[in-house]
C-alpha cells in the first residue's frame, strides 16, 4: 500500500486540486456550488483559512488557500469539505458515480476521488504562476475563450481588485508562464 506523504508548511499558502469521481460533470451546478459554498462556510468556522483564488470546472476545482499561522492541517479541512458537500449534495438531490465493493466497505460515497492534489506555494513566482494557471484553466479546458467570460472563478474579484485587466489570458496560452501541471495527472484514486 503506498505510504503518502504530504509537505506541510505551517501558515502556508498551498495550490490543491479536487476531482470528481470518475470525472462526473456536475460541480458548476447550482446545486453544487451552493453545497461546495456552504460546506466550505461550515469548515471555515472550525477551521479557519482564507480563498487566496478558486475555480470551479465541471470535474474539478483549483483552489489556492492561506492556512493561519502555525497551521498545517489542509488534509483535514478538505476531508470535512468534501464530506459536508457530499451529505448536503445527495440530500439535495444530487446522484453519485458507482462505487466499487472496496468504497462500500469503507463508507465512501462516489462523488469525489478519494485524494487530492496539493503544492506547497514558495515565493511570489510560483503564487504567481499558480493563481495563473487556475484562472485560465477554463480556457484550457475549451469552457470559455477568455478567463473573465467564465463565471466560476475568483478571476472577477482579482478584476475589480486591479490585479488582472479584463482581457487578460485572450488569446495568450502560448505567452503565459505557467508552472508544469497536467490535469489529467490528478487521477489520485
């Protein structure tokens, strides 16, 4: 059985990657945003930590997140989200994927991939490449031509904060510096 193992960093800033399981289309529904948005409240009650950049794609979420202070606990935080979300999600109607006899056994529900991916931030480049790549990736994935024309995405607030002019990621995919992530490598199961 593989031994993971994850680089903690307390009070750091942290780039994550959550799939669906089996890639289902469905976190940019309104049932799903609005569970992800209050699983994400509850957790933040207990636990604190602030949304530095988010986006949310039909099968995935990047996320960017400022842990407090003597803090490292990330894994935690995101066991409780995905477990908020998935107990609110079915009882609102949501549908999972099938389960194989070993997720019955152990009580998981086919909603999310079990693990998630994770990369502790170090300097300003790589925020900077991170919190890039997050917001162009709808474009990437053929969801919208332009960063500002998809809506589930922090990329608004950076917008009206100053940090991106509107047009940004138009047409640049070859120009802009991102760091090597391959979505398709967040096969975690």
């Amino acid at each position: 059985m593989p031994n993971y193992r994850r680089f903690s960093v307390p009070g750091a800033m942290v780039f994550f990657t959550l799939v669906t399981h089996e890639r289902r289309q469905f976190l940019t529904d309104d049932l799903a945003r609005e569970c992800l948005r209050q699983a994400i409240r509850t957790v933040r009650e207990r636990r604190p930590f602030d949304i530095f950049a988010i986006v949310l794609l039909p099968n995935h979420l990047h996320a960017v997140w400022n842990l407090p202070p003597g803090d490292s606990d990330f894994s935690t935080r995101w066991r409780r989200v995905k477990e908020e979300f998935t107990t609110s999600y079915l009882a609102g109607g949501g549908t999972e994927g099938p389960r194989s006899t070993s997720q019955v056994k152990r009580g998981e529900r086919g909603v999310w991939q079990r693990r998630f991916f994770e990369h502790t931030i170090f300097d300003e480049a790589d925020l900077e490449n991170h919190v890039n790549y997050l917001h162009y990736n709808p474009v990437k994935h053929g969801y919208a031509s332009s960063p500002v024309e998809w809506p589930f995405s922090s990329f608004h607030r950076w917008v009206k904060d100053g940090h991106y002019d509107p047009d940004w990621g138009r047409g640049e995919h070859g120009r802009l510096n991102f760091p090597a992530i391959d979505d398709a490598s967040y096969e975690c199961e």
